[in-house]
C-alpha cells in the first residue's frame, strides 16, 4: 500500500494536444513545441527537451482538436524533472490566466473530454 497523497485538486486526462510554450527568461523568449502528456483545468504536463526553472514564467498557445483557433493561456513552471534514459523533462505547468475570450471553449473542450460527452 502507498503512502503516497494524491495532491492534485482538479481532474486531469491524459491527451496529446498541440503546445507551442513561449518561455520568458529576462528579456529573452524561446519558443518550443511540444504536446501535452496530460491536462486539467488548472494545469498539464508536457514533455521538452530542456530543464526550466520553477517559477519561470511561461505563455502557452494550446490547440485542442475541432477548435477553430489556438487557446491564449499564461502560466508558469511549477516543476521540471529529468525522464530517465530519455534527453528529456517532464515539465508541469500551472495556469494563472486563460484569456477571456478562450475561457469558455477550453472549459468545454475539457468537460468534454472528461466526462465523455
């Protein structure tokens, strides 16, 4: 049996969707694609070939399947750990701001897929 507690506080579903992730370091702005390796509403992981630091601020461009336009969302690196035997991280981002305007159709895109409708 694990010791292990769940900490997580929002439902996550595993699903590969089209991330473009902008990370801000001082004045400078590297944009790197990538996918998700899963999603919630307040936060994913995705996996990237180099190792951010927590905190770092991050601007995500997410384009889920039968949406017309990319979802706006500005976030920041809450974890970034080294998969082994891959040159490759695990990074997990947390959401602070979903653009008002995608807001609405990122929410129903992920009850969607939740709960299968």
């Amino acid at each position: 049996m694990s010791n292990v507690k769940e900490r997580r506080r929002y439902i996550r579903t595993e699903l590969p969707i089209m991330v473009v992730l902008r990370i801000k370091q001082g004045t400078a702005i590297e944009e790197v694609n990538s996918q998700t390796k899963n999603i919630s509403a307040m936060g994913m992981m995705i996996e990237i070939e180099k190792k951010v630091a927590v905190n770092t601020p991050v601007e995500l461009n997410l384009t889920p399947p039968n949406t017309a336009n990319p979802i706006h969302i500005t976030a920041k690196v809450v974890r970034s750990e080294k998969i082994e035997g891959k040159n490759a991280f695990d990074t997990g981002i947390e959401f602070i701001k979903i653009e008002e305007d995608n807001k609405n159709t990122f929410l129903k895109f992920l009850c969607d897929i939740i709960y299968k409708i």
